[in-house]
C-alpha cells in the first residue's frame, strides 16, 4: 500500500480542479462559439432579403411588357408609328415620352400585335399609320389626316381631339388601337 502525502493529495486536487475549469471554458467557448455562429446567419439572412427588396423592384420595373394590338390597318405599306405620353400636357403639346415605329411585316387581315417594354405607370399611346413612311400623318389642306391613326382603347366616334384622360391605361394592361381613316 502506498501512502500519498499531503502535497500530493493538494497537487491532484489543483490537476483535477484544473481540468474541471478547463472544461467549463471550453464549454463557454462552445457557447460563444454557437452564439456567434447564429448571430453571423441571421446578419446574413437579413443583408441577403434586405438586398433583395433593393433590387427586386429594379428587376420587376425592368420587366414591364406591354402588348398593343392594333386592328383596322388598310394596308402593308409603311409603318405603324406609336407615340407615348405619359400626361395631358406632354400630349397637348405634342412631345411624347417615346416614339416606336413597328414594321407591318407581321400583319395578318389588318391587325398587327406587337410588343413593347415599358416601365410601370399610366400612359396614353397614339398611333399613326404612315403609309408612305415618311414619319409624320400626313393631312390635307383643312388638316383632316390623310393617314390612319388611332388611340389606345378609346375610338374617335367625333371629329374632336380626345383628352388625355380618354385614352391613357396602364402599362401592364393589354392596349387595343382600333385604326380610324378619314
């Protein structure tokens, strides 16, 4: 039998202590290890989503397709002029936002669909059949037009100029232009 002095006795004490203390900083540096772990996901998931609401509407402004069918057309020569308004002052004083001009190759029994991307928001379209394709509408000595044109879902029943507000819609809708001739 061997006997274990006092000293001994208190060094496995500090060894078994120590260890003991050890552990319980380990254990903390597993806590604080985890805590930070799951403080870094959810930064990161809150920068991901917050970037995402920052450049989604960028992304879905950029994807606004309009579809403008345009019906009534006489015949295949030239082309279909589209001016776009974004209010009654910009049409009253006749300076559109943007001007398309469409080939009638793809026109099939007087009707040509077409379509054009747009950011979202209310507009007014305006169109012009230039059949000689010299890019304005053509009109006779007391200005009735000589040409085709029409405006988007409103038909000229008069021989009044309609108000922006008779014919502006929203970019996402489907636009219908029903060509008048004169």
């Amino acid at each position: 039998m061997k006997l274990t002095t006092s000293s001994q006795l208190t060094n496995n004490s500090r060894n078994a202590f120590g260890s003991f203390i050890a552990i319980k900083n380990n254990e903390n540096y597993n806590k604080n290890n985890y805590s930070l772990m799951k403080k870094t996901i959810v930064y990161s998931i809150n920068f991901l989503f917050g970037m995402l609401l920052i450049f989604l509407p960028a992304y879905l402004k950029a994807q606004s397709i309009t579809q403008i069918k345009v019906t009534g057309i006489r015949s295949a020569k030239g082309k279909i002029i589209i001016q776009v308004f974004k209010d009654n002052e910009s049409y009253n004083q006749e300076k559109p936002y943007k001007k398309i001009t469409f080939d009638k190759r793809t026109m099939a029994n007087g009707t040509l669909s077409v379509k054009y991307e747009i950011e979202p928001g209310i507009y007014g379209f305006t169109l012009v059949d230039d059949e000689n394709d010299n890019g304005i509408i053509d009109k006779n000595f007391i200005k009735i037009p000589k040409e085709g044109f029409g405006f988007s879902n409103f038909f000229m029943e008069k021989m009044k100029k309609p108000v922006f507000d008779d014919f502006m819609v929203k970019s996402q809708q489907k636009v219908e232009i029903r060509v008048k001739y004169m």
